[in-house]
C-alpha cells in the first residue's frame, strides 16, 4: 500500500522529530500527548490521523519565521525557525500557514494552493518503472554502479561530475571564497532510485576539511543502458543562482531519500545537529527546493537550513 510505504519512509528519515521518553500515561493518543507538551514522535500522529480519517490529507509544516506561535490551539505549542509540525486537512493546513508555517502535503508533495479537494486518484507507477534499475557503489566509492534486472550494468565514474559552489570553503586555505568549481570525489553513503522515475539521488563528498566536508547532491536520469542526462540539486542561499550548476554547499549528508518523487535530504554538522531538506518535483528531475526542517538541535543547525 502506498501508505504503508510512507509510513516506512517517516522511520527511515526521521520526519518525527520528538522521538523523547515514554509518558508515564501511554495510553492517551499522540496528539493527546503531543498537546500536553510531551516529545513525541510525528510519524506517530500521522498513523492515529490516518487510522481515524484515511480521506484526509496530511500536511508536513516547517515554521518559515523566526517564529511560529501555535499556542492558542493544537498543538498549543510555541516553534522556531525550520522546526516542523503536522496538520489534519486544508482547513487546519491554511491556519497552520497563517502562523508562519509552509505546508506540504506528504503524500502528493503539494502545497495547500495545489491540493484538490477531491481524494486523489491512486498513482500506479508506469509500466517501464519495472524496469528501473538497482543503484549500488564501487568498493572504492568513486563509481556509481547501475544493474538492470536484465543482468546489464553500467558504471558511472562521479569523479569526472562538477559543480559550482557559492560561499565555498575552501580546505586548503580554510577561508570562505566567494564561488569555487568543485569535483566529485566520492560517494557518500548510499543513492537512491525514485521508483516513480527511475531517477537516482547520489550524494557526493566534496571536500573534506578539519571535522567538516562540502558536499552536494546530484541525480541522475538513466536514457536507456549506455546513457544518462546529469543534473545538479540546488541549494538556494543569500544570493540567486546563476545557473543550473551552480548551488549553495551542504555539509555531512547522512542519507537521502524519496517520497513520491520528492526528495529528502538529511544534512549534518560535526556537532550532531541534523536538517532535512525537501526538493519537490520541478522543471528538471534536481527538483526544486521547497522547504528545511530541524531534525536534531544542536550547535549550528541555523545555518544547516538555507539562508533564503
């Protein structure tokens, strides 16, 4: 089922962010116990709010202010900036957006304006997805490796993969430059195919510096065995980009994911703090960024999220 699936992917990626200890009274529902101030995890919420209204959307709100007050009714709970929230239906999704949240919903990926009324039709994947391929890395990391379940494979060397980072650090000089064109040097963690799309998110290292990497994420877009279209995900920041090569830098990437073709990526910093960045289907399969969430506070996490 297409929820189960999500549901699996809210554990994999840690969209609930109060993972806390237990209640002493468990008993009570979790939106119970998320009202009373207690730390728990979203992912659960949405089951409850799947379980009792499975026709109505839910939608994943990350604060866009420097703050957000949500005290005068559920959750009755004050945020901060980039830290994520989730809410029943349009009606609740738009107050929620009133109070400085954006919304999306985290089945379709949709924001609120985009959201029909009507119970979307159940999306099959199209015939030629059963195709898609399997995306694996070489021993040495430095090869993206896809295999076909026809047996047939192809091997992509990321070292030859470039981009231009704004605001750059630069490792060998430890100095902020304004822009510096980087190579791929390694694959770090594992890529992800969109099953929807066949497209495969590889996130890459960089550079490495002291206690800290430049990262970025590319995808790639299989054109029968032999070939491949490249692109760039783009991070925005303070100033626009010039191109689509350009992005702005991510630090530690622990992992990345896709929801229904909307891709997650986890970002981390050598202190433990941990975002989420949210990249929407768009003009390209890069997609477009559309939102930045605070997974695990710690020092340094406001500047994990786009500075818009």
């Amino acid at each position: 089922m297409k929820w189960d699936y999500l549901i699996q992917g809210f554990a994999l990626v840690g969209l609930g962010l109060f993972a806390g200890a237990a209640h002493a009274d468990d008993s009570r529902p979790p939106t119970a116990r998320y009202a009373a101030g207690e730390e728990v995890d979203l992912a659960l919420i949405v089951t409850e709010w799947k379980d009792r209204y499975p026709d109505i959307p839910v939608f994943a709100c990350a604060c866009d202010a420097a703050s957000c007050d949500s005290s005068a009714r559920w959750p009755f709970r004050r945020y901060d900036r980039y830290q994520l929230t989730v809410s029943l239906g349009p009606f609740n999704g738009a107050y929620t957006e009133s109070l400085g949240f954006n919304c999306l919903d985290i089945e379709s990926g949709q924001g609120l304006n985009e959201v029909s009324q009507a119970p979307p039709e159940p999306m099959e994947p199209p015939e030629e997805n059963l195709a898609a391929p399997n995306a694996a890395v070489s021993a040495d990391r430095t090869s993206l490796v896809l295999t076909w379940p026809d047996a047939r494979t192809n091997r992509i060397d990321v070292t030859g993969w470039t981009i231009n980072i704004l605001d750059a650090l630069d490792c060998e000089t430890l100095t902020q430059v304004p822009e510096k064109t980087f190579s791929a040097r390694f694959i770090a963690g594992d890529p992800v195919v969109d099953p929807l799309t066949d497209n495969v998110a590889v996130p890459v290292v960089l550079d490495e510096c002291v206690e800290t990497q430049v990262s970025a994420v590319f995808v790639v877009d299989p054109q029968g065995v032999a070939a491949y279209g490249l692109y760039r995900v783009q991070v925005p920041g303070a100033q626009p980009l010039a191109n689509e090569f350009s992005s702005y830098g991510l630090s530690s990437i622990s992992g990345v994911h896709y929801w229904d073709s909307t891709l997650l990526v986890r970002n981390g910093s050598a202190s433990g703090a941990e975002t989420m960045l949210m990249f929407r289907p768009y003009l390209t399969p890069a997609g477009k960024f559309v939102a930045c969430g605070t997974v695990t506070p710690g020092e340094g996490d406001a500047i994990l999220c786009p500075a818009e």
